[in-house]
C-alpha cells in the first residue's frame, strides 16, 4: 500500500473514533456532572449536537465557570487549538448568555492540524503531523462570524503569539495536546494573563496526552503563583493570585 492511501486511511479512522467519542460523551469512568442551570444546559446541548467540538458536557462545565469567574474583569479571552471551532462558540456563547454581551476572543488554529516540528518525544505517537486537519480556517471563520468579537488567527501558537502583542486577557482556554505548544502557551499566559485571570488546560491527565500533564508541571515548578485545580474532567484550572 502507497505511503499517501495509508495516511488516508489512518485519517479516515481517525474521524471515525472522533465521532464515536463524541456520541459515547462522558467516559465511564468519569464523574457525570448533574448540573441544574438549564442556561448552560441549552448551550452546551446546542453546541454539542453541532458536532463541532470533542469537549464533554463536564469539560464544558468548567469552561462556562471560568467566564462566570472572570467576566468581572471585563477582559478578552484566548481560545488556542480552536480545531473546528465548537468550544469557541461555547465561549462566546456563554458571555453572551451571563453578560449580555459579546465576547472578545482571540481564537488559535494552524486549520491544518498539529504542525510540523510540534509533535515531540514528550507526546503520544498518535499526535503525528496533520493529525485535526479536517478543519478549515474559511469554515470555522463563518460558523463562528455570528460572534462579532471572535477573531480568528491561523497558525501555530508559537507564530501568532507574537501578533497579539502585549494585549491582556482574563481567560485563556489551551487546547493542543502537546507538550511544547502547550508549554508555550503558559509561558505566553504569565506575561499576558493578570492576576484573577484563570488558564485552562485541556486533556490535563488524559493518557493520549502525556505532554499536557509535563507541560503543566515544568511551567509550575517555576512559577509559584497559581493555584491549580484539578475537576477530574481531564482539565486543569490555574488561577493567578501573584
């Protein structure tokens, strides 16, 4: 079989567990969260059915706290590894839905899946290159153009960063699976994200993401002032305080 049939066919089984992961939702051996707020309820099921992002109903939960926390603040939010966009229209959704307002949020995607370089010894041998490639920056650009404060950057986080200059945010959502990228994410929080700001680490502890959980351990050991909140949702929450 030809080198180009047998990515295709990884691709194609790929998207088939994509999509059997998200109609089994929660993991068995997670915790379900019983959640009595029928404004989230009503989003995250919209959002959800949409088929548009990997994120369970716990993940989303944690995402739709993290606003509550922080809208006060009145500050942007990042979303880094966007994919094809769901967990950004949660976001903004839900700023919309508490606040009554749009959200301004910088939203991060190569649109090509992981980038050449990024995929490390510290990862997963599945987060080979171009692995979350069936996405696009034109289709998640018009799904998410009903949120007139949604920018979306195309490119490796590494790359865009440098764009953003020295803008601040109240909430970060880091969502890349790897080690590298997601330690540069971190790094770029500290200098970007104020005190009573809040960071959110995707696939924290989930075992195709070894990276993740590295990542979040270097960047603390140096760092001394968040607190780090683990909701057993395969996330992590770091709140700064200093």
């Amino acid at each position: 079989m030809a080198a180009d049939d047998v990515t295709d066919r990884l691709a194609a089984i790929e998207a088939g567990l994509r999509r059997v992961e998200r109609s089994l939702g929660a993991k068995a051996d997670r915790p379900r969260v019983k959640i009595s707020d029928k404004s989230f309820s009503r989003l995250a099921k919209e959002v959800i059915a949409e088929g548009r992002t990997l994120l369970r109903e716990d993940r989303l939960w944690t995402l739709w706290q993290a606003i509550a926390n922080t809208r006060a603040r009145g500050l942007p939010a990042l979303e880094a590894g966007t994919y094809r966009g769901g967990s950004a229209a949660f976001l903004a959704g839900a700023w919309r839905a508490q606040a009554g307002t749009d959200l301004v949020l910088d939203v991060v995607d190569t649109f090509a899946g992981h980038a050449a370089g990024e995929p490390g010894d510290r990862d997963d041998p599945l987060h080979h290159v171009g692995r979350f490639g069936d996405t696009s920056l034109e289709e998640v650009s018009a799904y998410l153009a009903r949120f007139p404060g949604v920018r979306v950057h195309e490119g490796a986080f590494a790359t865009v960063a440098p764009r953003l200059g020295d803008a601040r945010y109240g909430l970060l959502h880091l969502d890349m699976d790897l080690y590298e990228p997601t330690l540069d994410g971190l790094r770029f929080a500290h200098e970007h994200v104020p005190p009573g700001g809040a960071v959110i680490l995707d696939d924290y502890g989930a075992r195709k993401c070894p990276g993740v959980k590295e990542a979040a351990a270097e960047f603390l050991a140096g760092h001394p002032g968040y607190h780090a909140w683990d909701p057993l949702s395969e996330q992590l929450v770091l709140s700064r305080w200093s």
